[in-house]
C-alpha cells in the first residue's frame, strides 16, 4: 500500500492505493459463481477493504486479471479442470475484455 501522490491525485483523489498480489486478484476471479458476473471496479473495492486503503490500483489490477485469465486458458489446453472462470470478470464499464483468451469472439 503506498500514499496516492499529487500526480496520482488528479485521478484517483486522495489516500492510500492498494497494489494487490497477482495471487489476490486471482482468488476473487475464482469465487465468482457460475451465472454471476464481476467487475473489474468490484474487485479493487474488495481488495481496497480487504488492506484498508483507499483505492485498489486499476493498473496492476488490470493486468494480474489479464494474466490469470491467460494462465487458466494454458491450464485448460492442458486437461486441467478447475480453472480461473476470467470469463465472468468485466470492465470496469461493465464490457467484455477483448485482452482475454479469443477476445470477444471466444
């Protein structure tokens, strides 16, 4: 957790930003149950409370799902299957991610 900087402030206001664990951001990807949906915004407020700070960084917490997504479709290839459902995580806007296995079309 660090403190949000005068230049980070113009953006994302004021307090601490959380930069999660990549391992963080793909448990909560793993508790979403078959027919739900999450979004990226829902994740950062988890792990925000989770450390206590003000804001979940959007950056690193965009790119950890972006890699745990990629990491269950290498699992998947090879058989296994429990895998990370990346599927059911959104944008922040609530859109598809087209950075994840097959992009929208898959």
């Amino acid at each position: 957790m660090v403190e949000i900087t005068d230049k980070m402030s113009k953006r994302w206001g004021t307090g601490t930003v959380v930069i999660p664990a990549p391992r963080e951001v793909d448990e909560i990807m793993k508790q979403v149950h078959k027919g739900r949906l999450i979004i990226m915004n829902q994740i950062r407020g988890i792990l925000s409370q989770k450390h206590g700070a003000s804001i979940g960084c959007p950056i690193t917490t965009g790119i950890f799902a972006n890699i745990a997504a990629h990491a269950a479709e290498e699992a998947a290839v090879e058989g296994k299957q429990n895998i990370t459902p990346y599927w059911r995580t959104l944008k922040s806007k609530g859109g598809l991610n087209e950075k994840y296995p097959g992009g929208v079309e898959a």
